[in-house]
C-alpha cells in the first residue's frame, strides 16, 4: 500500500527533473499527446523520454494508453494538489511580507491624505 | 551560476525525503531550533540529521548559524515560493472540477425549487 507520505515522496522526485516537467508543461496545454510528438522538442532520444514517462507513469503523474502502434498520454495532475497543500503551508512567510507592504504604503497614503487637509 | 530551473530542480529534491519535510514542519512552527532539538523528535541518528541538513541549506531552504558550540537552524521557505508557482498552473484541473461539482449543485437546486412551484 502506498501511502500519503510515501505519494508525495514520487511526486516530488517526479518534479525534480527539467524534462519530466517540461513534459508536464506540455501535456498541460493539449488534452492528449502521442509518444513521438511529445518527444519532439526535446534533445534526447525515444528511449529517454519512455523512462521519464515510466517516472512520471509510477508517480501517477500521466497515463499511457496504446492503441495499435500509437500510445497516447494523458497529464494525469491529481497527486500535484497534495504536493501543492504541502507547500501552502509555508506561504505566509511571502504573503505576510506582501502584507507589511501593503500596510505601509496605505499608511503612506493616508500621511499624505493628512497633509493635504 | 544557478538559474532558475536548477533552483527549481534543488527544490523538488529537497522535498523529495519525508524527513526533510518534517524538518521543514518542525521549523515552520518555530522561529529558531538547535541541531539536537532539531533531531529530538527523529528515529535516526545526528549525522544523519547534518546530511539532510546539508541538502536543505544547498537548496536554500534553511540557513545554518554558528554561535559558540550551538548551531542555530532556520527556515528560508523563499525557495519553495517558485515550486509552488510552478504547480499552480496545474491547479484549474482540480478547481475546474469543483467548479463543474457546483454547477451541477446548482442546477439540481434549481430543479428542485421548479419542482415546488
């Protein structure tokens, strides 16, 4: 059984690479993808892209669906949004920062406001 | 030079081991924590914390400071603002279907006001 901690662990390692998150990209704008054509803009051979395609496969990042000699994938991006609670978490360490500039330029235009009374 | 894809590539591998991330959960709720606080709550032993320590402070997201015999860790979440942006494109797969989920909400709502009319 694979559980919450050990999802987010695949996920992660999914994302580590350029080209498996190019490959995300790409699959993000089309709704579906055949092998050679996803392999296209990259500079690595057909055997490359299938073994980051059996990465992101195992991390439950895309499907593969063969039809006759066309295999067809598909961006699969549930198990991102845990990784996306994961990181949320944190923030507030930069939203807060946006606050305090907030706060400082409202007091700043409320000083002024002040002066021109 | 580190540009922005290899930030991004040190990121994901930080987050990749479930005992950083717990070392990221633990810091987050504290403002500064001693390496053998640090390691209290964890089944392994120190120099096994320093390794994963190692790897989050080259990825950025701790900063390590050395005072006397104690070493004072912290967190610098700055990093994962970028891996979070990164996943955030893919966010309108989920809330699309909560979007779908309340529409269809609603038009059984509406159907069944009709209903009681």
């Amino acid at each position: 059984m694979v559980n919450h901690q050990e999802r987010l662990d695949r996920t992660f390692a999914a994302l580590v690479d350029p080209t498996r998150r190019a490959i995300l990209a790409r699959l993000e704008r089309r709704e579906s993808c055949s092998i050679s054509e996803l392999a296209r803009p990259f500079a690595i051979k057909l055997p490359a892209v299938m073994k980051h395609l059996d990465v992101l496969d195992d991390a439950g990042l895309v499907t593969r669906l063969k039809i006759g000699r066309t295999v067809t994938v598909r961006l699969r991006p549930q198990p991102m949004r845990a990784a996306m609670t994961w990181l949320r978490r944190y923030e507030r360490f930069w939203s807060g920062k946006l606050d305090r500039l907030a706060a400082y330029a409202e007091s700043k235009e409320a000083e002024a406001r002040s002066k021109e009374r």
